[in-house]
C-alpha cells in the first residue's frame, strides 16, 4: 500500500503521528482524535519558528486537492489554528478549501454512521476555520478578496458571514486611519457578490468607517484606486459604486482636475474609446462645489488641437456627452460648446468629412432655444476665425483688435446673461498668444458690481488658465479702476509690476516672449534652464577628475555653483525690468548629519507671487555618484541602498534621485524619481545599485527636472511636518537648499 503522505514534509517529531493518523480507519477517527490532540499539543509547546513553518507548509499540501482518508482530515482541521499561522503571504483561495476539507470530512463521517459526531465536527471546524480567516485579515487586510474568492457572503450589521457559518467581525480586523483604506477596498470588492439582504448594510458599512478616515490621509490611495477603474477597459460601473462609498470624492477638485487632465491626455493621443467614456462619465460625478465636472470635460478640448488631432472620434463623444448633461441656465457653458464645435467643423470640412454641415445644424439646434443665441453665435464663430491667427504671421493689427474689441462689447455688453457668458468664456478660453487681447475685451465688459463678483468667482474656477487671468483682472479692480467712483491710477512711465514689465517689454517688443506660464515668461524659463544647465554640464564634464572625493564634497559644490548662476541671473533681470522677479537659493549643511543624510538634498520652495501664488513644499533628493572600476572602465551599476529608498518613500512621494555621472550622450546629470528608481531595482532583482543603463533612458536632465518641475511646482509635498522633518532630526537631508520666489 502506498503511503498516504510523504514522511519527511513534515518535521521530525510530527512524522510518526502524522504516520499513525493516516493509518487510522473512518470508523476510528472520532475516537482517536483525543489522543491525537494531546500529542500535538505536546509538539507545539516545544516547536521552534522553523519547525513550525515547515509544518505550515505540509498542512498546506495536505489541505490542497487530492485523496484524503477521513481520520488525516479530521487532524487537519482540529489543527488548523496552530498549524495556519499567518508566517507567509496568504494563500489564494484559503477560505474555498478550508471549506471543501471541512465539508467532505463531515460526509465521510455521516456516511460512517457517526452523525451526532458529525454536526459536532462541523461546528468546532467552523470556529477554528473562521479563527484563521480572522487571524490572516487582521495581518493582511488587502488579501480579503485573495483569501474568500468564490465563497458567497452576506452581512449581518456585525459580521461578515460565508456560506452562512464562517463569521468574521470586520470590527476586530480593521486598522485605524489610513490603514483601514486597504480592508474598505477590498469589502467594496465583495459587493456585487454579496446578497441582497447584506448589501446595503455593507455599503452603510463602508461609507461611516470611511467618513471617520481623516481624508488628507485617505485621498491619495483612493484617488489611485479610483483612477486605476477610470482608466481600465471595463471599470465604469465600478466607478459610481466607489464613489456612492466615498462621497468625499465628489467634492475633491484635485480628482476633477486629474480626470480632466487624463481625459485631455487620452483624447490627444487617440487612446481607447472605453477609456473616454469612462472619464467622461466620471466627470459627471463631480458636481458638488467647489469642483465642476462639467468644465472639467470641456476643459479637455479647450486647449487640444483639432487640426493636427490622429482621429476626431474622442472630440465629437466628449462634446455629445456634454451636451447631453449641461444645465439649462449656463450660458458660459453653451457659448464655449459652441465654440468647440465651430473648430470641430472646420477641421472636419478640410478633412472632407461628409457629414460636418449637418452636425453643426444639429447641435445649434439644441441650443438655439438660449437667450441671445445669435449673439452667442458670432462671438463663437470670431473667435474660432481670429484666435489661431495669432500663431501665425497673419497676426491681426492693433487698429483690428480694437475694433474687435468695441464690437464684442456692443453685442455682448447689452445683456447681463450675455456678459456674464462672454466673461467667463475670455478667460477661460482664449489661447495664451491671445491672452491680453481677451483680458482688455473682458474689462470692457465689467459694467457693475455683478460682473465683478463674476470676475472673483473665477478665482475659483477649475482651469488654471482662467484663475490666472482672473487673479491678474482682480488686481487691477481691487485697485478702484473700472468701478466708476474714481478716476483710474496714473500710469508711471515705469512699470510697476514684474507682469506690468514684461507686457512692456512685449509691446516695446525689446524681448520676444514665447508665452507665459505661473511665472509669466517663457523666456525667462529659458534663461533658468540655460543657468543650471551650465553648471550642469560643467560637473558632468569634470566628473571622471572628482570622482573619487566623497559624494557630499561633490553635492557642496554642484549647489555652490547653482546658488552662484541663480545669483547672476538675478542681477541680469534686475538690469533688464522694473520691478524684476526675486529669485533667491541659501544652501544649509548641517554639520554634524545623521549617517544616511550626508549624501542628500532637500529642495524646499516658497513662492508668493504678488498673492498669486503662496506656496512652500519640499523635495527629497538622495545623491549617487557612479564611480570607476579601472581606468575609464565606469561601474555598470549606481549604488543606492534599497532600505535607504523604502524609508524615504514612506516619509513622502515627494522624493527623487540624483546621479553624479560622467557626459555619456550628453553634459548633464541624472534626476529620476525614486519610486520608479524602486521599480527599476525590482526589475532587475537588485538590491544595493541602480543599473546604469535603466536609469540613464529613464531619467531627465537636472536642469528641466529642477526649472519645470520644482520651480514650476509641479512636484514637492506640501505637508508642515514633512517640511520640518527634512531640516532636523533624525530623518534630516544632509543639505537644505531654500528656493524663495517673489
């Protein structure tokens, strides 16, 4: 006879009693099984860690698919809670054969005769089954759906219940805080399998544990949750149900304008149609102030380009489905869908599209019904005429604009709906090479105390753009113009402002400004990149020299260097305007840093810009220098600890890394984020380096990474303590670099 289990899987003391039960026959077991349970009770008060893990893993086989005798099934699941200890990852599919073993034990004892042993089997193992599905989600609460995929559940109000016997109370397995985020997810999950009469106490469930998470802590892990539905093929229903969990979410701008964003993004490059509708439909959520789903799916055609656009299908879905949920009384709204829809037409007529005249007939149709249409109309229908004019050397003239200017105030200006339609659409919608041209037209249209709450109402508004020019446009009113109580301020001969100065310089056309961004000047964007990138080049350039100093010595002289040209740049902009933008960098080397913190930096910005912007936020930046084997021989690898990125990750997303590295390709060096630094280690299972060659296509130059991202304030945590973190204690940078904008 074969033997019914391998001897040596299990550990040494446990062989013979492992030997005995499975020689044990059905009508025995029950008997037996006392005996059995004072012996194992003797190994496990004298088991070590590792006698015990390895009988984890032959309990596991045993309990896995395959022939079993009755009495070993019976010792199996009187052992399961000393024999399942959550050691390991959990097993997929642990509650399903739990289940299945306790199931046919208690068959083979019915059909043994030992029913009343039978029903008392079935009740401990239910006990001891529901205290190790316990036990496993109070470790790891994110394997929930792991653990009980394909058993059916209900709720109770108390406890989660699987094929109406295995309990678990979510109350004693779920975690405090964010950590709790993981457990909600995953009893979300079991929704659609859970029956009717649970549903709706389990949804009740979710929705109070989540309203006591402090949502600063939760947002950020929800928000990928939510984003990772949005952007997967079949994850549109499963977006309303998370957000019927979380409703916090319909009011968080930063999700309206991430969805807006990505909607943007997937119609540019033509991306799946499921993935619009998705984003599209998700945006309908947000309608609760102060975010705006509706502008936020517009807000993704206004800045595309329909001329050079792969496949005009997305625009044409986006403007169908906005349409079809716009509220009757925005007339804001309806002039820029009139507008799109006007570029939509001229780009399809010059592709040749057949039925391009009668789409135009059919969405003016819709809206015909809307007070002041005709007027609407025009104004749609000059501006999709003049506005791309602006790229081009057809560029209209001053005497032009002004008369464009005095009409748009004669058909626009009669109405308050009309003005109130014409403001927000200027703002919002004008391309940047037509910005001052639509900021003079809506000054022209602000007549009462109306249109001025109008104008600071779009303070709020969700693009960027059009906070900008409204803040730019408040500035101005603030300062009594316009109002009718007072004459205007003198203008003086020099200007007062760094914006003032480059519009200025802009007329005078003494500088040519490639447009503008938060800092109002592309130009002097270029003159930042142009500085850092010098020094950039010169360390790079010297590095096979310096390489072998020490990794702090080498980072106090690339930020010496850099606090030196940004001094230099200060000078020259001070020279050039008025009223020049204060760029200022202080360098802190603490002098006695904690070991893991000599080699790295700490980017802290602080921006007001003429209370525009007020900002402070920091970025964490730990430094690696590539060094040599031999002579002109570099390392295939950077070495970066992988403990020493764990524990910066957990501190804050904010981190990247910085590579000191030789001019390769190019004269610069490498700035990488490091969660994907992480990924890259994982990849190649390493553990103490950065591969050379992954980092170097995955990385971007210094000089971008520090103008367009940090100063651009595009990355950098934000949160106080974070801040104050990074410049004492035991999780300091070595070096603390102050970037101050004003």
């Amino acid at each position: 006879m074969q033997p019914l289990v391998e001897a040596s899987s299990w550990p040494e003391p446990l062989q013979a009693l492992h030997a005995r039960v499975a020689a044990t026959a059905p009508q025995e077991a029950v008997a037996s099984s006392a005996e059995w349970r004072e012996d194992f009770a003797r190994w496990v008060r004298g088991a070590s860690l590792e006698d015990r893990t390895r009988a984890q893993a032959a309990a596991w086989e045993r309990l896995s698919p395959g022939e079993r005798t009755p009495a070993e099934l019976l010792f199996l699941l009187a052992s399961l809670s000393e024999l399942l200890w959550p050691y390991e990852e959990p097993r997929a599919g642990l509650l399903k054969q739990l289940l299945a073993r306790r199931d046919a034990a208690v068959t083979a004892l019915r059909e043994a005769g030992e029913a009343e042993s039978a029903e008392r089997i079935h009740r401990e193992s239910t006990v001891t089954v529901s205290t190790v599905l316990t036990r496993y989600l109070k470790r790891h609460p994110e394997a929930l759906s792991t653990l009980v995929r394909d058993v059916p559940c209900t709720y109770d109000g108390r406890a989660l219940r699987f094929q109406d016997s295995v309990e678990v109370d979510l109350k004693y397995v779920m975690g405090t805080g964010a950590k709790s985020v993981d457990l909600l997810e995953q009893l979300r999950s079991l929704l659609p399998d859970t029956r009717d009469g649970g549903r709706d106490k389990l949804t009740d469930f979710i929705r109070t544990r989540a309203a006591r998470i402090p949502w600063r802590e939760a947002s950020e892990v929800l928000g990928e949750r939510l984003f990772a539905l949005a952007t997967s093929q079949d994850g549109r229903s499963g977006m309303r149900g998370f957000l019927a969990c979380y409703p916090n979410g319909r009011k968080e701008p930063d999700w309206c304008s991430r969805a807006g964003l990505l909607l943007a993004r997937t119609v540019e490059v033509g991306g799946p149609p499921a993935v619009v509708e998705n984003l599209c439909d998700l945006l309908t959520l947000f309608d609760a102030p102060p975010v705006d789903g509706l502008r936020g799916a517009l807000g993704a055609l206004v800045q595309s380009d329909f001329e050079t656009a792969a496949d005009l299908g997305h625009a044409r879905f986006v403007l169908d489905h906005c349409q079809g949920t716009m509220r009757k009384a925005e007339p804001a709204l309806a002039l820029t869908l009139l507008w799109l829809e006007e570029r939509l037409f001229r780009a399809s007529v010059r592709r040749g599209v057949p039925e391009a005249f009668e789409r135009r007939t059919r969405a003016r149709a819709k809206l015909e019904s809307l007070p002041g249409f005709t007027h609407l109309v025009w104004l749609a229908e000059e501006c999709a005429e003049m506005w791309p004019r602006f790229r081009t050397p057809a560029r209209p003239g001053l005497d032009g604009l002004v008369a464009w200017r005095k009409e748009v105030t004669w058909r626009m200006g009669r109405k308050p709906v009309l003005r109130k339609a014409a403001i927000e659409f200027l703002l919002w919608c004008a391309p940047d090479e037509a910005s001052s041209e639509a900021e003079l037209a809506t000054l022209s249209l602000v007549r009462n105390a109306t249109d001025r709450r109008l104008v600071r109402k779009m303070l709020e508004h969700p693009s960027p753009r059009a906070r900008f020019r409204a803040r730019s446009l408040q500035s101005y009113l603030q300062a009594g113009a316009g109002q009718g109580k007072h004459e205007p301020p003198p203008e003086s001969s020099e200007p007062a402002t760094l914006t003032a100065s480059l519009r200025h310089l802009h007329v005078t056309r003494a500088v040519p400004l490639g447009g503008r961004t938060w800092l109002r000047d592309r130009d002097l964007e270029d003159v930042l990149v142009g500085a850092v990138g010098r020094v950039e080049a010169e360390a790079a350039q010297h590095h096979p020299q310096r390489f072998r100093e020490e990794t702090p010595e080498l980072v106090a002289r690339l930020l010496e260097g850099l606090r030196s040209e940004l001094a230099y740049v200060q000078a020259a902009l001070g020279s050039l305007v008025a009223s020049p933008l204060s760029l200022s960098m202080t360098v802190h080397r603490h002098p006695e840093p904690p070991p893991e913190a000599a080699s790295e930096i700490a980017f802290v910005v602080s921006v007001e810009r003429e209370g525009f912007v007020r900002t402070r936020r920091v970025v964490r930046v730990p430094v690696a220098k590539l060094e040599q084997r031999g002579e002109g021989q570099w390392l295939p690898t950077l070495r970066l600890g992988r403990e020493r990125l764990d524990a910066l990750l957990a501190r804050t997303e904010a981190a990247f890394c910085l590579f000191l590295v030789p001019a390769f390709v190019r004269p610069e060096l490498w700035v990488m984020p490091a969660r994907l630094t992480r990924a890259l280690m994982d990849a190649q299972g390493a553990l103490s380096g950065v591969p050379r060659d992954a980092a170097q296509g995955a990385s971007r130059s210094l000089a971008q990474w520090l103008v367009y991202d940090v100063l651009g304030l595009w990355v950098g945590d934000e949160r106080p303590d974070v801040i104050d973190a990074s410049r004492e204690g035991e999780a300091a940078a070595g070096f603390v670099v102050d970037l101050t904008v004003r």
